[in-house]
C-alpha cells in the first residue's frame, strides 16, 4: 500500500504483480464498525492502492460510499433516527412487510435524501465487487459482471443486503434470485482469494471475541418455511453459518499478507437491528480510531502529517 500510494497508480498501472483487495465485513447495523473503517481509508487517502473492494451484506453498501469518495461526508446517516428509524422497524414483522427495507434506502434515501454518487461508484477504477447468495445453488457470487449502470448498482446493493424473512423476498438480477451475501460468505475471502487476491486488508465488524451462534430450533422452524418458499438452495448455508464462519477465520488467520481491522476488544456488541443513534454512533467512532491507528504505517512518511 505505502509503494502504490507513493507512486500514485492506480489499477491497470502497477509495476508491481501483486492483486491488493479491501474486504468489508457484512452484518446488517454492525456495518456501523465498517463505516468508520472506511472513513479512515478515505481519510488517509489509502483507496487509490488496491484493486478491488469486495463487500458482503451492509459492507457493500460502506463500500459504495468508500469508492464515490462520500463515506465520511455522509456517516451521520448511521445515528440519523428519521433515517435509521424508517429503514428499521421490527414491528414490520407482524404486517408481513420488511422489518429491514433495502428498497427504501437504496432507491430513497441513496437518490433523494443522501444522494450517492452511484456514476463516481462505477467510474472508480478500483471496481466494486458486491457478494450475494444465489438463492437456488446457495453459493457466492461476485456480482461485478452485472454492475454497469445506476440501476443494476442498486439492484446489486439490495441483493447483497437482502436479509432472509427480514428485507423481503430475493432480489431478482438477470432472471436469477438472491439473498444477503452474509449466508454464504460473511467476510469475502474466499471469493478473493478465487479471483488471485494476494494481499488482502478486511474490514471486520465482530470483535475478536465474538462467536457465531448456531440457529436454535425454533429459528430453523421459521427459516425452514422461508427458504423452502423463497431460496431453498439457500438454507443449507444458513444451516452451517459456524462452520462457513470458522472457514473465512481459518483464512485469514493463515494468509501471509493480511491486515484484519477489527472493533476492539471491550466494544459494545451490536445487534442486526439495532437503530438507537448513541450505539451506532459509538460503533462508527470506535471504527474509525480502530482503522486509523491500524493503517497509519501504509501513509507514506512525507504524508502522514496532513492525513
């Protein structure tokens, strides 16, 4: 990273043989921790450096505000209650309507509201490479190769958000269905590391500490009947969340070029829905000092006084 910022290129202009990604953590309002990371990325100039920013769930949105330059300008978006309080109401549930509504904020809040500068998305050479669920295989899928314009952008947005039961049905692209990239792949490794990662930086939104729970009896009930209807290759991926959590853990722990950036130890614990300003606030704060003083030492020397 300190090389490439250095030297100023850009993708398509490296001498180096090296294929730098920035991963972003899903995890619906714990991508408040993910938020403030990007907010250090973009504060220390670091994007220009890697070749790609793979996001799952919520991390493809932080990673949208990253690549058109606005995620620091619009972070009040996290605490703001006429916002968060509209995108998230649990009580939807008992109306049969979306307790987390993508809808509205892809197509509202990202257009009117907070505009996002969907063409700087797609002009940035340092590509976007939305993760989602396939909702009848059940794998991955980078969804870049739909991305080409402010409409499939969207749509690439709130497929990789689309929480099961939650957000609604799948979201269909090109004749196919899909669910929130977090039930096959919560951090994108493995989808890098197919496409040649060799170093990687992850934006992470659980603290080391946290553990991924295993669905109770009564969850799998109520998602059983979901999936069947909805995307049932899906459910076997939901089923074995630990074990595709462990798997992601297991590779970045052993890749020899890996920086992990992660809430720290001591952070308050935020849940998928949560909407209270103060907590998500706090999360977006604690993100940023977190990625800061994780990513300093990329900042070239002659630089690091104005970042």
């Amino acid at each position: 990273m300190r090389d490439r910022i250095a030297e100023g290129t850009l993708p398509g202009q490296r001498s180096d043989e090296a294929r730098l990604v920035l991963l972003i953590e899903g995890g619906s309002s714990r991508g408040a921790y993910s938020s403030g990371m990007t907010i250090a990325i973009e504060r220390l100039g670091l994007l220009p450096a890697f070749d790609g920013v793979y996001g799952s769930s919520a991390g493809s949105l932080n990673a949208a505000w990253l690549l058109c330059g606005r995620a620091e300008s619009t972070q009040h978006a996290w605490w703001d209650p006429r916002i968060m309080g509209t995108v998230i109401k649990p009580r939807r549930i008992f109306s049969g309507q979306p307790v987390v509504d993508t809808k509205f904020l892809v197509h509202t809040v990202y257009t009117s509201i907070m505009p996002m500068g969907f063409q700087d998305v797609l002009d940035n050479p340092v590509g976007i490479h939305p993760i989602a669920t396939d909702a009848l295989s059940g794998e991955p899928v980078d969804l870049h190769r739909h991305v080409h314009d402010q409409a499939s952008l969207q749509a690439a947005l709130r497929a990789s958000a689309a929480m099961p039961l939650l957000a609604g049905p799948p979201v269909e692209i090109d004749g196919r269905g899909y669910v929130d990239a977090g039930v096959s792949e919560g951090t994108p490794v493995r989808t890098a590391l197919a496409q040649g990662a060799t170093h990687i930086v992850a934006l992470r939104t659980r603290r080391l500490d946290e553990t991924q729970s295993r669905p109770s009896r009564g969850e799998r009930m109520l998602m059983a009947q979901w999936f069947s209807r909805n995307a049932p290759g899906a459910y076997r991926p939901w089923l074995s969340r630990v074990e595709i959590r462990a798997e992601e853990e297991r590779l970045l722990a052993s890749h020899p070029a890996v920086i992990q950036v992660r809430p720290p130890l001591g952070s308050a614990r935020i849940g998928r829905t949560e909407s209270r300003p103060d907590p998500l606030r706090a999360a977006v704060d604690t993100g940023r000092d977190a990625a800061l003083a994780a990513l300093q030492a990329a900042v070239p020397v002659d630089r690091q006084a104005s970042s």
